[in-house]
C-alpha cells in the first residue's frame, strides 16, 4: 500500500492510498473513508484489510447460497500475500453493497443507494462518500473513488485509489482521470459515524 498526504486547493491534507493490486480499489476506498470518519490514520496494510472485508462482506453472500466458497480464495496451501489476493479481488472486486458491509462491519454506518450526483451533505467532519464510477464506453467495468469534502470553490475533493492522486472536479456525476478517461457515477456508498 502507497499511502501519501496531498493537499486540496484549501490547504486540508488527506491522505490517499494507491491501491497495489487490480480491482482493489474498493478495499482502498473503505481504508480511506474509514479514517476520514474515524478521523483518524489507520496503519494497515492492503492484504490484511482485504481478506477481513472479503470474508465479512461475502460471507453472507455466500452463507445464503447455501456453500462456504471462501475457502477457495483463502486457502492454507497458497501463500497468503498479494499473489493470492490478486487471484481473488483481481478478478471479481467488489459490489458497492459489500463495500457497505464491509464499512458496517468496522463499526461504522454505511449505505449503497443509486445516485448520478454526490449529496454534498454527506461529506464533512465525520462523514465521507464512496462513489462507484463505470468507465466510458460502456462496459468497461467500474472504479471507487472516494469523496472527502467539497471544497470552498464548489467542487468535490476526490481521493482517487487508482492513481493514488487527489483531485477537485464539479459534483455532476461525471469523473475525469488524470489520464482523461471519463466514468459516470452509478452508485454511492455514504459513510458515517
């Protein structure tokens, strides 16, 4: 995990985690929401954090179609490093529902809601928004991105796990990558206290 403090155009510093592995950017959006809200720098690494959510969130999922498949993906003869949470989270991700699980399961209050905007009043001391973001043409699978605040100029404080960057853009659904890819948000998850 790269973490790193950047500063918006107000001068508040946020810390950003670059995600290490492909389809990890849920994982890292629920480390960077968590210590928003807790407000709080929480040390862990990407790994650990990964299998608790995977096991917490899809646990359920699989409890009620009736078999335990986790241990396919945490099995005791592979190596437990990020080889093996590549093979799980490289090829699946996860769903915005489970992201809310796996908030609520580290204590905090969390929902996944359809939305094409970011409700502002669900950023703020205490409180971030994780938004799920499919990329253009669709289908071209999708991105969480976590929204911090919204600045004084009016725009949306992004903590972007994929590039590991921080960046200000207008809350009207659409997010821009520094590499001028564009996604359309579909789905948030609001996290509080």
């Amino acid at each position: 995990m790269g973490v790193r403090v950047a500063r918006d155009t107000d001068g508040v510093g946020l810390e950003v985690w670059q995600q290490e592995q492909p389809s990890s950017c849920g994982v890292a959006s629920i480390w960077m929401a968590r210590g928003l809200v807790k407000q709080q720098c929480i040390d862990e690494d990407e790994w650990p954090l990964a299998q608790r959510v995977f096991a917490g969130a899809v646990k359920q999922m699989m409890t009620a179609t009736g078999g335990n498949h986790l241990g396919m993906c945490f099995r005791n003869d592979l190596p437990n490093n990020q080889d093996s949470m590549a093979n799980t989270f490289g090829a699946f991700g996860l769903y915005a529902s489970q992201v809310a699980k796996g908030l609520q399961n580290e204590g905090l209050k969390a929902n996944a809601i359809d939305a094409k905007i970011i409700n502002i009043n669900n950023l703020g001391p205490r409180k971030a928004v994780i938004g799920l973001f499919l990329w253009r043409p669709a289908p071209n699978g999708g991105h969480f991105i976590c929204a911090a605040r919204q600045a004084r100029n009016g725009r949306i404080v992004y903590l972007d796990p994929g590039e590991g960057s921080l960046s200000e853009q207008w809350n009207n659904g659409t997010y821009i990558a520094r590499n001028g890819a564009i996604a359309d948000l579909v789905t948030v998850v609001n996290v509080w206290a």
